[in-house]
C-alpha cells in the first residue's frame, strides 16, 4: 500500500459497507467515520490515545477502491497488518 498509488477495482459492489464488516473484524481502538467518493482512498487520524475516545479517524473511500487497498489500509489503521493471515481474512469477509 502506497498512499499515492491507486488501486483500482470495477467491481461491483459496496465499499462502504464492505469497510464497515472489515471493522468490525478489526476492531479497531479508534473512532472511525467511513466517507464515500473520494478521488483516492485516504486516512486521516488524530486525537490523542492517552484520553477517553481520543483516537479518530476518517477514511475517504473512492468508488473505484479495490477490496485488498480498504482491507490493508484499515489493518494499518488497527495496527494488524502484519497479523498472520489477516488481509486473507478481511478480503474473504462479505457484508
């Protein structure tokens, strides 16, 4: 994953609500706001982990946005994405 790099994928299907199940997976210690339409997948985060719900972030999501680039980017986002098997995971996960 390369921020500036796209991955595109004319797939059809929701990406909105394909990230919300890999959150769900992830489980992720930070308040994630999900955003469609984006010209490229984003993550923006901030906040300060030593305070109650401090951590937070918001990923822009494009419509072209392949499955492997929002599975790995949320990884990233939680913290696992060197966990063995976790993008095999996420990219099997469905709505």
């Amino acid at each position: 994953f390369v921020p500036e790099h796209r991955e595109l994928d004319r797939e059809a299907f929701d990406r909105l609500r394909y990230a919300a199940r890999v959150l769900s997976i992830l489980a992720p210690r930070v308040t994630v706001a999900l955003c469609p339409g984006a010209d490229r997948l984003r993550v923006e985060e901030g906040g300060a982990p030593e305070r109650t719900g401090g951590r937070w972030a918001i990923v822009s999501i494009p419509t072209d946005a392949s499955r492997a680039h929002i599975a790995l980017a949320l990884a990233r986002l939680a913290g696992r994405a060197a966990d063995p098997y976790m993008l095999d995971v996420l990219l099997a996960a469905r709505p």
